[in-house]
C-alpha cells in the first residue's frame, strides 16, 4: 500500500505580495485570494514566519511615509 503525500507550495511572488496586502490593505486580502483555501494557506504560512510578517510590515510602513514612493498596484 502506498501512501502519497500532498504538499502544497506557495509560489514566492504570490506569498510577498499576500504579505505586503496583508500588511497594507487587510480588508481586501481575502477577496484577492479568491478562494479561501489559498488566503487559508497563506494566513498559516504567515503565522509560522512572524520575522516575515515583521520584515512586510516595515516595509509598507516606510513606503507609506515616503510621500515620493510609487504607490502599490492595489492601491
């Protein structure tokens, strides 16, 4: 009997750019996943990588005080 095993892989520009919205616009992260798997998944990968929910969040707050800063796409 074989056992297979499903793991799921986030492509890395999709998980920075869940990272930056959740950390720049939260309110419309979920609709941006489309399917609640994909935010459900992203939300857990976040959770057990807090330095990177750090590192996102530094970053938008620095792009948002740079009033020269292009803003994000989803802005």
């Amino acid at each position: 009997m074989m056992i297979k095993a499903v793991i799921k892989t986030i492509d890395p520009k999709w998980f920075v750019e869940f990272a930056l919205r959740l950390c720049s616009q939260p309110e419309r992260l979920e609709q941006w996943c489309q399917t609640e798997e994909r935010f459900s998944i992203g939300l857990r990968k976040m959770l057990d990588n807090p330095s990177l929910v750090r590192a996102a969040r530094f970053l938008t707050l620095v792009r948002q005080s740079d009033r020269s800063a292009k803003k994000w796409d989803w802005e």
